[in-house]
C-alpha cells in the first residue's frame, strides 16, 4: 500500500503544489488526471497502485504490476515554448 500522507508531506514547496489523488486500483491515471482537471481546473497529481488500462505517449500501452508499481500522472504549467523540442503532441 501507497502511503499518500508521506508522499504529500514530502513535496510541498512553492513551485510544485498540487492537489494529491490516490486510487489503490484505477483504469487509467492520464484519463483521471483529465476529468479532474476538467471539472476543477487546478494541478493534479494522480498515483495509484493497480493500474488496469494505461495509456503512454502516443497510445502505448503502459504496464504496471499490481501492487508492485507505482503508477502516477500529473500536470504542470507549460514554461517553455514547445517549439523549442522536438515535440509532438500526443
């Protein structure tokens, strides 16, 4: 099991402050990260312990081992201009 509290307690600072979600088992974090976003527009962070149905860049397949992974997504503000990268959008 994922201690959340230690996680939180852990990284509070000014510049990554986000508003902490766990699931101990959850289809997909990418797909929460954005519902949650969506419905309140702040900064996620989404860990869970099982994840059943992940998505990677581009619809990869993300695989993690029940309980034995630790899965997350999360969002941050864009500081950079994207292109600056060799980036392409998902």
């Amino acid at each position: 099991m994922f201690f959340i509290n230690l996680l939180e307690a852990n990284t509070r600072t000014k510049n990554f402050s986000f508003e902490f979600v766990y699931y101990p088992t959850t289809k997909s974090t990418n797909e929460d990260i954005w519902e949650l976003y969506n419905n309140d527009k702040k900064k996620f962070f989404v860990i869970t312990d099982n994840q059943t149905d992940g998505k990677g860049r581009y619809n990869n397949t993300w695989i993690s081992i029940p309980n034995k992974s630790i899965t997350c997504s999360f969002l941050i503000d864009q500081i950079f201009n994207a292109n600056q990268f060799n980036f392409h959008s998902i």
